[in-house]
C-alpha cells in the first residue's frame, strides 16, 4: 500500500511497537515517542521518525495513537508539561488504546473537545504478534464522522475491527468485560493444571486435552503452553491483568453488579503480585496455584 497520510503513536511497548511496525510496512509516514529508547530504535531503523517529547508530534500527524499503560500516564502524555494536548488544533483526533477505567476515558475526551480535538476510545487487545499482524482486536468508540475520516488507518490496524458505539467510554466498558473474563478463565486454566499435576497426572497431556475439549480457552492455552515450559518472560506482565480486573470489579460496582467471579479472580491477581510475581509473566500464576 502507498500512502501519504502520517500517524503518530506514544508508547512503543509491546502494542504499540506492534502497531507502529504494522503501519510502516503500510507505507504509512510514522512518528513515535516512548520513554525508552530500547523501544524506539528497532522502530527508527525502519523507516519511522522519533520524537524526544510528546508535545513535538502534535504538528505532524492528524491522528495521534496513546498506547500507554495506565490513565496516570494517558494524562501525562495528553496533559503534562510536555503533553501533546497543548500544541493540538482543532480537528485533529486522539486514539486511546490504553485499557483504563471509563470515566477516565470520557475525562479525556471532555479535555479534548475543549480543545475541538477528536477522540476515538479503541482498547486493544491480541497481544504483539497480532499488533504487528494487523489481527488484534479494536474496540472503538467514537463519532461515526470521526470513525469514517479514519477508517483507513483502523482498518490496517485491525481485521477484528468492532464498532461498539459513538459513545466515548463504551470501548472501555467493553475491553473491561472481556479482560475480566480473561482474568477468571487464566485463573480457571492454572488451578486446573494444578490440579492435575496433584492428581498425578500429566499436566501436558491434561492441556492437550483441555485444547480440544470443552474446558479450552484462548488465554488459558497461549499462558499454560508457555509455564509448563518454565518460560515467564513477560509477554504479558501479571501487573497488567492485576491492574485490569481491579479496574473491571470497579466498573461493576459503579452500576451495581456483583458477580461471583470476578473479584475472586483479581484476587488471585493481586496475590500473585504480593507474592512477587509482579514482573513475571501472567501464566506464572501456576506457579502461584501449584502452593
């Protein structure tokens, strides 16, 4: 594909990395910024332009793609001292990819569109491989204009593109509803092996089984596959399932739901964390349930 347009993306970790790769084999202009450098350069050898502070990469495109962590670093990068949002015009328009609460979500497009900026709320999800694909999954919620004027660049971005409303806020209610399934059906995969393995029985052939049997899930086969091989580099750090069925049980507190799962689930989470897991991939909790 040729392409004039420019994209700017902030956050060049495992997703956004992906993203980014995905857009310049698209022959997308693309501008990154990322705290570390480490991220940056493999992007930089490839055709993309990096940029030393969020604020410089307003003038450049007029798409600009957050793909942080968390709401506090979504503010930094929007609204802190050198936040991107003080050198935005308006008529540009601002993806959220972060997985964040939805108040937070509907706080920052409030900020924007004070500014006449867009947002497009589009919590993502399928993990690096499939950023760099073009196969993972958007959520996106926006205005049907601002979705039609950049439709282009999200249709590259996603074959598994799902259009959940024009509300700003609904993309992340429903990125929470599917990690906190993820979360519980993780949860559910480990006690499983972990229990076979006290059974006496093989926890390898018990997941070839599970595989192709009514107790498979995507998550619970991708996170067991990789632990019963003792291989913890984080893919997927514990901290961000922790962080994202916390912000789940939240959201279901905040209009009244209470199920008997979920906070089970984030639960488990946290204790993995205490137990000093943090930094470990979220399969390591079989290491956690095995005792």
């Amino acid at each position: 594909m040729k392409t004039d347009q420019s994209v700017a993306i902030i956050g060049t970790g495992n997703m956004g990395g992906g993203m980014a790769r995905n857009l310049l084999a698209h022959g997308f202009a693309v501008h990154v910024r990322d705290i570390d450098a480490n991220k940056t350069q493999p992007l930089q050898a490839l055709g993309a332009q990096v940029h030393n502070s969020p604020v410089t990469m307003a003038a450049v495109a007029p798409l600009l793609i957050v793909c942080v962590v968390t709401a506090d670093e979504t503010h930094d990068v929007l609204f802190g001292d050198q936040g991107v949002a003080s050198a935005l015009k308006p008529g540009q328009t601002v993806m959220l990819c972060p997985t964040i609460a939805p108040h937070d979500a509907e706080r920052f497009a409030q900020q924007l569109s004070v500014l006449g900026v867009h947002t497009i709320d589009a919590p993502m999800s399928g993990g690096p491989a499939r950023a760099t694909e073009g196969t993972m999954s958007l959520m996106v919620a926006c205005l049907d204009a601002v979705f039609a004027q950049h439709a282009q660049v999200l249709h590259v971005l996603s074959n598994q593109l799902f259009r959940i409303s024009e509300r700003v806020g609904d993309g992340a209610r429903t990125k929470l509803v599917n990690n906190l399934l993820a979360g519980i059906n993780l949860v559910g995969a480990a006690e499983a092996l972990a229990l076979a393995e006290r059974m006496g029985l093989s926890a390898q052939t018990t997941l070839e089984v599970i595989g192709k049997s009514s107790g498979h899930s995507w998550v619970g086969m991708d996170r067991m596959q990789r632990a019963l091989k003792n291989d913890f580099a984080p893919l997927a750090h514990m901290t961000l399932l922790t962080k994202d069925t916390r912000l789940a049980c939240e959201a279901a507190a905040a209009v009244g739901f209470e199920g008997p799962l979920g906070r089970k689930a984030s639960a488990v989470f946290a204790q993995a964390c205490e137990a000093g897991l943090s930094d470990l991939d979220d399969g390591a909790l079989l290491q956690l349930l095995r005792g």
